[in-house]
C-alpha cells in the first residue's frame, strides 16, 4: 500500500478493527487495502453521515427514500451512494442535502 501523495510504502499496523496503513509524512490512511483518505475527508465522512442519519432518524422520511432520493441529488446510481467512499466534496453535498431539508 503506498500513500497517494507521497508514492512512499505506508507503515502497516494489525488492530483490532483490521489492518491500518498509515503514511509516514502526511495523515493518510488506509483500512485493509482500501483507498486511503486524509483526516480532513474521514471528518467529512463522519459529519456527512451524522447528517443523514439525521433524516430518517427524525422521520422525515424513511432511510431508504432518504438514500433515494440523495442518490438523486448527487446524480449517482443508489448502488454508488455509500458515505464510506464519498470524496471531501461529495460529503459537503451530503451535508448541504440534510441542512436544505432540515430548513424547508
Ligand atoms: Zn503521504
């Protein structure tokens, strides 16, 4: 596994969650081979996802409309929409989807 900035071999570590690959030089990681993301973009996942799990937790609608109708606003097929995969900016989207709902 080598760290997409830094074209270095990341450190692999064995946790309890998995294998963890962390770049030495910047704050990349990568659980069990997968792409790895920065801190800023895990933050985003994580905020992105509160976001929506607010929507069908408040029952504005259900999670699986809520998925839906998001897969629409992104323009994605709903097999695409998995927050774990999002980019930095495909969160902020997810978060404006939940603010916009929450205000109108
Ligand atoms: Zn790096």
């Amino acid at each position: 596994m080598k760290c997409p900035t830094h074209k270095t071999d990341m450190q692999a570590t064995d946790t309890k969650f998995g294998k963890r690959f962390a770049c030495s030089l910047c704050d990349m990681v990568s659980w069990n081979g997968n792409t790895p993301t920065d801190q800023k973009t895990r933050e985003a996942r994580m905020e992105a996802h509160e976001a929506f799990d607010a929507i069908w937790k408040t029952g504005i609608m259900s999670r699986a409309k809520a998925y839906r109708v998001l897969a629409g606003e992104m323009m994605r097929p709903r097999a695409e929409v998995h927050m774990a995969q999002f980019s930095y900016d495909e969160c902020q989207a997810v978060i404006r989807f939940a603010e916009e709902l929450f205000d109108g």
